[in-house]
C-alpha cells in the first residue's frame, strides 16, 4: 500500500489556480487501496487493479456478419449473375462437419463459422439473403460484390495478446461486456476508498430533528455521502460532531485507524469556534489552500498520523453551493487518484453564455446553470437560480457548472463558455 509523502499538501499562502492545484494533487497523491477478486457481475463502477489482457481472439473464427449465403470469390461472373448449388448449411454455433467445396454455395447466419476449405482456401465472401435469389436447389446472386464481403474475420475487435483494458480504469457497463467476451469471470479492482464523513458546528442538526433557533439541518453530509458513494467509496457516516475541542479531536483520531480519507464540511475557517483545524493538527499537519475560484475557498488540506500511515484529511467549504464546486472539481479528483483510479479530470463541453455577467479577474468562477438547446441546435446555458454560495435550490435546479476562466473579466452573452455536466462527475 502506497503512502503520501510527509508533506503531502504543504503550499504558501499565495492565491491558487485551480490548475495549479490540480497539478499538485496530480504529483503528489497515489493510490492508498489495496485489491480485491470480484465476480465480473459486480464490477461496475470499480477501479481495475492490472491492465486486462486477453487471451483469446475476439471472434475466435472468422464469421458472416449477414443471414445470407456464403461464397468462393472466385467463382463468381465478374459481368452477370451466378448460380450455385446450396450444398450446406451453417447455423451461429454449428459449424460446417466438412471441408468447404468449390462451386457450391453455403446457407449461413449471422456469426456463423465460416468453413475452411481444402488447400488454404475457403469462401471469402457472404451475400445478404435480401439481395439473392433462390431457384430449386440453387441460389442466384448478382455481380458486383466486392471479395470478403459481410465476413468478419478472427480477432478483429481483439487479438490474442492484447491489452483490452488498462490498469486505473473505472469500469462501465461496456467494459463488463468486455472482459466477458474474453472469457473473464473475475476482475482484479481496487478496494475500495474507504471514507470517514462527518459535519461540524453547533448549529447543524440531522434532518428528522427538531430545529432550534438558529439552527439549520445538516444538507452537505447527505449531498456529499451520495456522491462519494457514486464514486465507489466506502462512506462511514460519523455524523455531526459538536463544537467541542475533545469531541472533534477524539473522533478525527479514531477515524484516521480505520479509513484511508476523512472528509468533512464547514468548521475549517479561522473562527473561534472551528475546532476541527486544532483536533488535525494535534495528530497531523493541516494547510489551507486559498484556491482562486468562486465559490469555494478556503480548502482545507491535511493528514492525519495514524501509528506511520498518514491518512489525509480534506475540509471542504460550509456553503452547500462551494461544497458542490470543491467537491467536483477538488475533492473528487483526490479520491479518484486515492482509489487508484487514472482518469481523473473530467470533461467539459462548450456552451453558449444566454446571459452577460460582470466578473472579478484572477479567478475561476463557477454559476450553477441550466442548459438547452437553442433553435440553431447549440446548446444555451443560463443561470439556475440565485448564485449565492448557499443557495442550494441553485445547485439543485442545475444540470451543471458553467466555469469562467480567471482573465475573463465581463462575459458577453453569446460567447461560447465551458460547462461542465452534473452527469459527468456522478
Ligand atoms: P463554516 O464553514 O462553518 O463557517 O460555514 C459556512 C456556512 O455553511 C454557514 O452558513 C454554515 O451554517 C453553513 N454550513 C456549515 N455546515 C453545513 C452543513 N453541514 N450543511 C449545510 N450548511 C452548512
Ligand atoms: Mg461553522
């Protein structure tokens, strides 16, 4: 099991680029989890733990792509039709007893074998059965067709030796039917990230509770729960701990033996009463990361000793809205890369602006946004609601982040901006 270095997140206080940061987390976080065998049927969404290599050719014969009637090149009328004798047939699964004949036309379906002949030869070539003509015994088939026609040949989606998967993958739908298709029953992954989650502040209470003056109900424990949990992680909910020096610290200690990552929100600003700062740094080290993005900073980066493990520590924002940003474009490229996974940075697409905003230099900013299409088919974002850093209704009505970049200054409406899906980081 890989370890992080001792100082893992150490940074001056200058303002960062999220690049910058994200370069950072790049060089200096690895893989902490070890790995498991699990059945193929349940590796979706898991981080493959060996690069996958088959065996076997995919198909492992060469096959009709066609229902239809297979074929020598050879004896086909270059100018006029040609008739042949339907001496066989081959079904998907049945392949052809006997060694394939001049002359002779063969009845075939899709992925059926396609027979060997004598010598090195055997029919090349498949005809759609829409486009023959049956008579008798025989079959009549235009000219025109060109050699190898509707065949398939071995190995042409893989070859034997072949990587077909690499190692760090996080494995969809597709990539399970796959490694199926090259005989794999099991799949090395990655265990998974195991993550401690709490909240902090004597004002947050657990939905369910009753809501003393001033309070308000813990939202950011449930969003980013369920957002670790779609990144495969192993998410121990420690609930929402008080603003109570030995409380915090106790838990943070006890956490840091069983987890590879202790997560938490609000509670990590200078404040008198954020206790959580105090309780890492009792047992670890603790550094902000004054992230040059809006919302959002601070970030809170750290690690906490555990016996010589070094189990890091991330403080997300309070406001639910920077919850979201940090998380989406901090938090979970840090798991990912914690969970061994190499494909880290997720996509964004452009937009067209359907609004004009006024912008502060030097940083990233982010605006919860709706996208649709316009009549000219180009897809228009506009703003999802108030964009407040603890407006959540906001982060909720949006499909996602557009993201102005730090020179900006004014955005035109019109102009074409990145956006970056909800869909794409869940
Ligand atoms: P803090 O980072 O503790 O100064 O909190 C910043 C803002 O986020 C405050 O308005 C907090 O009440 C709010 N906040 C902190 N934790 C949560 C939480 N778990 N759910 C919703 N809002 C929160
Ligand atoms: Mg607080």
């Amino acid at each position: 099991m890989a370890q992080l270095s001792d100082d893992c997140f150490a940074h001056d206080q200058r303002l960062m680029p999220l690049d910058e940061a994200l370069a950072l987390l790049a060089e200096r976080v690895v893989p902490v989890t070890g790995r498991e065998m699990v059945p193929l049927g349940d590796g979706v969404d898991r981080i493959l733990a060996e690069n996958l290599v088959t065996a076997i050719d995919v198909p492992g014969h060469d096959n009709s792509a066609v229902d239809g009637y297979a074929v020598y090149f050879d004896d086909l009328e270059p100018e006029a039709e040609t008739r042949l004798i339907v001496a066989g047939r081959i079904a998907a699964g049945h392949p052809l007893r006997r060694a394939a004949r001049r002359g002779e036309a063969l009845r075939v379906f899709t992925g059926a074998a396609m027979p060997a002949g004598h010598d090195d030869s055997g029919p090349d070539t498949v005809f759609m059965q829409e486009d023959c003509r049956l008579d008798g015994d025989s079959v009549v088939v235009p000219p025109g067709i060109a050699r190898g026609a509707n065949r398939r040949g071995a190995g042409e989606d893989v070859a034997a030796g072949a990587t077909v998967l690499e190692a760090g993958r996080r494995l969809r739908p597709e990539d399970l039917g796959l490694a199926a298709a090259i005989g794999r029953s099991r799949l090395p992954v990655r265990r998974p990230l195991r993550v401690a989650l709490f909240s902090t502040g004597d004002e947050v209470r657990d939905p369910g509770a009753a809501l003393a003056e001033g309070a308000i109900y813990d939202a950011n424990r449930y969003a980013i729960g369920a957002l670790l949990r779609r990144l495969g992680c192993a998410v121990t909910d420690l609930g929402i701990l008080t603003d109570d020096a030995a409380v915090v610290r106790d838990a943070i200690a006890a956490a840091a033996r069983d987890h590879d990552l202790l997560l938490t929100s609000g509670g990590v600003s200078v404040g008198d009463e954020d206790h959580v700062k105090a309780a890492v740094e009792a047992s670890g080290t603790l550094t902000f990361w004054r992230l040059a993005i809006k919302p959002g900073r601070p970030l809170a980066l750290g690690q906490v000793d555990d016996g010589d493990r070094k189990v890091p520590f991330v403080g997300l924002p309070g406001n639910p809205a920077a919850v979201m940003v940090t998380f989406v474009r901090l938090a979970r490229p840090l798991i990912l890369r914690l969970s061994g996974a190499s494909q880290v940075a997720p996509s964004l697409y452009p937009v067209r602006a359907g609004f004009s905003h006024d912008k502060k230099p030097d940083r990233r900013e982010f605006l919860r946004c709706r996208v649709s299409r316009a009549e000219d088919g180009i897809p228009v974002a506009t703003k999802a609601g108030r964009q407040g850093a603890g407006i959540l209704s906001a982060v909720s009505a949006a499909d996602g982040l557009v993201e102005l970049p730090e020179e900006m200054t004014y955005l035109e409406a019109g102009t074409l901006v990145d956006f970056l899906p909800f869909s794409e980081v869940s």
